[in-house]
C-alpha cells in the first residue's frame, strides 16, 4: 500500500565527515544549525550519527512542495543566521549527499 502523498517536502542530507571530528561536528550542529534551521521555517524530522563510519544523516522539512523547500533554502542560505552558524567553523564535511525524497513508510508505522 502506497501512502498519500505529504504535505510536506524532506530533504535528506547525509555527511561523511573529516576524520575525528563528530563529536565536535555534533556540538555545533545542536547549538548552532537546529536554531538557525527551525528559525527559518524548517522542521528538522531527525538526525542520526554512525561514529564507526564517520557519518552524519539528517533530514529537514518544509511544508508544501518541492518549490516551497527551495525558496525557503534559498532564503536560509542568504540568512545572517546562517552566515554567523558557519563563521569562523573549521571545515568538518568531507563530502555531503544532499537529496529531496519521497516518503514511503511514515515514522512509527509499524510492518
């Protein structure tokens, strides 16, 4: 069974980090990107660490359609929250896979 389609947009973002730094990668991004991302307009859906293979994977969400997502992204990323978050941060992404995807199982479904 195909769930309806959501309301919202979510994008997926996954971050294979430079070596040794997750937990200060974690620190910053509690403190610095979940403010500035939920004071946007954003909800952060949720947000998961592999320290074995030094990865990041979180997704954030906008209500409406894929349109929707990117005028608020684009209007996030010329933010001076944004700018003031990243200011004088020592590069911790190594490579980023930064998607829009479907939902096809809704959080606490259970098979």
């Amino acid at each position: 069974m195909t769930p309806e389609p959501s309301a919202k947009t979510v994008q997926l973002r996954r971050y294979d980090l430079v070596p040794g730094v997750l937990d200060d990668f974690l620190a910053w991004f509690h403190a610095e990107i979940v403010p500035v991302r939920t004071a946007q307009g954003f909800t952060v859906e949720f947000a998961y660490a592999d320290r074995e293979a030094e990865q990041f994977t979180w997704a954030v969400s906008v209500p409406g359609d894929a349109a929707a997502f990117t005028a608020l992204e684009q209007t996030y990323l010329a933010s001076e929250g944004r700018a003031a978050a990243f200011a004088g941060q020592p590069t911790r992404v190594a490579v980023s896979h930064v998607r829009l995807v479907e939902t096809v199982v809704e959080a606490g479904s259970r098979a």
